[in-house]
C-alpha cells in the first residue's frame, strides 16, 4: 500500500477531459503499485477518510497516472480544486461485474452489444457503473435505454451525453 498527500486539481481544455477533477499519482508512486505497467489499473484504499474500490488510475504519459475524482467522490471528501488530499491506495484485483440489468437488456440488441464489446474494458466498466449508481429504478431504466441506443449509433459516453444535452435544448 502506497501513502501520499497531493493537491486536487482540475483540467481546463483537455479534449474529452475537459472540466475533470482529478490528482495527478506520479510515476515513482504508480510504479510502487505496479512496477513497470504503463496501461490503466485499478486501485482501492481511501481518499482522506472516503472509502474507494475499483477506481482507475489513468496513464497520462512519462509514467504518471491520474484518478479521477467525481462528482460522488468529491461529496464524500468535502474537497475541490486546489485542497490538499491524502490518498491511500493498492492494486484492487477483484473482477470488475458488470450490471445484470443492463447486461440481460443489451443481450437482447445485438448491434448494440457487438459496439459496447469493441470498446476498451474501462469504457465497458464506466458504462455499467454509470447505469448501477442511478438512484432510482426509473433513471435507471432510462440510462440503460440511452446506452443501449447510443451503442447502435456507435456513440461512446461523450458522444452520448452531448446528445442528451443537445435533445434538452431542443
């Protein structure tokens, strides 16, 4: 296990990043965890007292990594841009399960399904994590539906989202 304190910060125009908050593990810390991986991973311990599982860390080139850091999380850390976090973390090694709601759904719309397996495994798991974190059944049916729909329109999450946004304003 690895222990650190470093400073939230948060992207300005950063393609799809852009607006994330996040801290940055530099490579010395990331190879502590895993020695010579250069490819995302997951990590669990805590962030200050929030505790976390499953949560990529992001290669961002010359060996540093990042983790993103939600909107949930901030909530649970009481944290934003510029504060000081004290982070906590292993290598999380337990097999990521995706939703069984949206996995019986998808199995029943092969376009989709054949799309959402072409994407990267983080993209798969932000996805279903996305869809198992709604609150209620109802936005959780709807999430699932806007999945399933922007992977037979071979949309990503960004995609999407910018869509939704796009169809409100309408």
């Amino acid at each position: 296990m690895i222990h650190f304190k470093t400073i939230i910060k948060k992207f300005g125009a950063q393609g799809e990043k852009t607006g994330w908050t996040y801290v940055i593990i530099p490579a010395e810390i990331a190879s502590q965890l895993k020695p010579g991986f250069k490819k995302s991973f997951r990590v669990k311990g805590k962030l200050d007292n929030h505790a976390i599982k499953g949560i990529a860390l992001l290669p961002m080139g010359e060996g540093d990594f990042i983790i993103p850091i939600n909107a949930m999380m901030r909530k649970a850390i009481g944290k934003r841009q510029g504060e000081k976090l004290e982070l906590k973390l292993e290598e999380d090694t337990a097999v990521f399960k995706h939703d069984k709601d949206f996995i019986l759904c998808i199995d029943e719309e092969p376009d989709s399904k054949n799309f959402f397996s072409s994407l990267p495994q983080s993209h798969q798991n932000y996805f279903s994590k996305w869809i198992a974190s709604a609150k209620t059944a109802e936005t959780k049916s709807k999430r699932i539906a806007m999945a399933i729909n922007a992977f037979a329109k071979k949309q990503g999450y960004p995609e999407m989202m910018r869509e939704a946004k796009a169809f409100k304003n309408i």
